[in-house]
C-alpha cells in the first residue's frame, strides 16, 4: 500500500490531491506541528533523517522532494496522465514548471513569511522581497495567460506543484494584482479530487 505521511498546513497537501486526481488507492499517516514552534514532529524523522513533508513510502521505496514524489506517482501510476508526452514542447515547459516551483518560486513566498515574523527587524529587506514577489507572480500570471492550465489544456502535475506556491501567495501577500493565479486557484480548489483530498488530509490553512 502508497503510505503518505502528511503534515497539516504542509506541501504534502498537493501529494494527496494529485493521489485524488489518478484514483490511487493510498493511506494516510498524519504528523500534527508543534503548536508553540510550528515545526514537523520527531515522528518524520523515523521516516527520513531530515524529518521532513512530504515523504512517501512506496513498496519499501522511501521518496522526498515535492517535485521528485509528483513526478514519481505520475510516472509510475500516471498511464499517460497528468503529464505530456515524451519529446513534445509541452514536455518540455511541463518540466521547467515542475523544478521552478520550489526552484525559484517558493523563495520569495518563505521569505515574505518570515519577514511577518521578524516585524521592524525585517522591514530593510521589504523592498526586494515585494519585488521578487513581484517579478516571480508576474511570470506566473503571464504563463497561465487566459488559460486554465499552465501546461496545454488539462490539468497535470505541474499545475499541483504550483498551486502551493499560489495558495501560500494568496495567503501571504494577495493576488489582486494576479487575476490569472486568482482564477487558476479558484478553480482548482473547486475541483472534485481537490475537495476530495482536503476532506481526507484535514484543515488545511491556505484553502
């Protein structure tokens, strides 16, 4: 059996949804946050020395890295969904989205999170995390265009591994200036295997 160990309010979340949207049968280890640091349990770390989510067992197989557990799943329970063919432009793209992500994307996110925390030590570094903000969200909204998808006209795994980077932007600084995220996250959260997996993984803060 695919076990998934999943950290409410953690990346994880888009393991179970992508889990929902391939119809694979799964099981479900939750790992609840320190209360007072909001950091993972020790129990992760029985799992993977960093102690980190998300991870997955498969078969024995223990895998990390969001980018590296969506392509794996895809891969290996796909039959040809969720990601282009081989050898095609979309592959391609489909492929740079996928390490962009929590390559590039992610970065400015975190840093604006921890800058809430820092309050007037944080407010010299502002500037250049609104603008990185700025230019990463921009890239987004321009690649999704009109579209629904980031990737040709269905849903794959590349839009799931985005979608943590626009949730926790929505969250953290707003999309009023995004409408093309703002669109692509309303509908995906209103998709069924979406709603599916937020039933099963628990709140979730950035739904």
């Amino acid at each position: 059996m695919l076990r998934v160990h999943h950290l409410n309010n953690s990346r994880s979340q888009r393991v179970l949804w992508l889990l929902e949207e391939l119809g694979v049968p799964y099981e479900i280890v939750k790992h609840t946050r320190d209360t007072t640091t909001n950091l993972a349990p020790d129990s992760l770390k029985a799992i993977h020395p960093l102690g980190k989510s998300p991870v997955i067992e498969d078969d024995g197989v223990v895998v990390i890295e969001s980018g590296a557990i969506l392509e794996y799943l895809t891969r290996k329970y796909g039959k040809g969904r969720l990601a282009p063919p081989e050898g095609t432009p979309e592959a391609l793209k489909y492929l740079q989205l996928m390490h962009y992500a929590e390559g590039s994307a992610m970065l400015p996110v975190m840093l604006k999170l921890y800058l809430s925390r820092l309050g007037e030590a944080g407010k010299p570094l502002e500037a250049r995390v609104t603008s990185e903000l700025d230019n990463h969200l921009g890239y987004l909204d321009s690649q999704l265009g009109s579209g629904d998808f980031f990737v040709g006209k269905e849903l794959c795994a590349a839009d799931i591994n985005l979608s943590f980077v626009v949730q926790a932007a929505r969250l953290l600084y707003g999309l009023d200036k995004f409408p093309n995220l703002k669109r692509f996250i309303d509908k995906a959260q209103a998709r069924p295997a979406y709603r599916r997996a937020l039933e099963k993984g628990g709140t979730y803060a950035f739904a």
